[in-house]
C-alpha cells in the first residue's frame, strides 16, 4: 500500500539551509518492531512520545512501558534533515562518530498527512532494529 505523505525537499543535514525545529507530542495507537525484515513484536497501545526542542537537540521521551525491552525511553538527536516523505531526526547523518549504544535510536523519521503527525520511526544500529508508533 502506498501512503500519501505529505512532501519535503532534500535538504540532508540543513545543507540547502536551516530547517524549522519543532517540539511535538505524538499519542500513539500501535507499535511495530522489526529486525531483519520480520516483525518481531506489535501492540496496540496508548504510548506517548513527547519530543522537546531544547537549544537546537530534540529530547525525546517514550512513556510506554511495553516498548522498554526495544528501544531506550530517553534519548536526543542534535542533526534535522527533510527527505521526500519525511522529516529526519539524526546522531550523525554523516558517519563523522562511531558512537552507538545499544538500544538508542540513531535516526528518526517523522511522517506527516495534511500537516498532521501520523508515524514514527526509530532506527537502531544495535541491535539492527527499526521501531515504528503508528497514530
């Protein structure tokens, strides 16, 4: 099935100029985490992310328990990027570090629908997971 995002241009890692950095609360219905291809966990949920813009990094809390075994609850992202479907929340788009935690997201991708905030990703280099929250 082919969603409908709303569009952006590709402007990796404000390259082309400075992209708007906003806080947001996303009130998600369900979750999905994948390895390797394959859905290894999902569950309908009433989980909350709530992402705070402070001094240019997105500080991100997930208050859901249920998701606690996959991805960290805390964590922050300091790089902004817009590409074609999504706007990026990233570590280190350019692979300047090789600073990875276990279970602390590296890159999130945010997709919208007519401005309104529809899905959530997280992707996670150790372990190779991807998390996605679904309104």
């Amino acid at each position: 099935m082919t969603e409908n995002w709303d569009r952006f241009p590709s402007n990796i890692g404000e390259r082309l100029g400075p992209i708007e950095r906003k806080s947001f609360t996303f009130n998600y219905k369900r979750f999905e985490v994948w390895q390797e291809g394959t859905c290894i966990y999902s569950g309908n949920s009433n989980g909350q992310i709530i992402a705070i813009v402070i001094k240019g990094q997105l500080n991100v809390t997930i208050d859901d328990v249920m998701i606690n075994n996959h991805i960290i609850n805390q964590f922050s992202f300091g790089e902004i990027s817009t590409n074609n479907e999504r706007i990026m929340w990233s570590k280190d788009i350019f692979h300047t570090t090789s600073n990875v935690e276990r279970c602390n997201p590296d890159i999130s991708s945010l997709f919208y629908k007519q401005g309104i905030l529809e899905k959530v990703t997280y992707t996670i280099h150790d372990p190779n997971t991807l998390v996605e929250f679904y309104s």
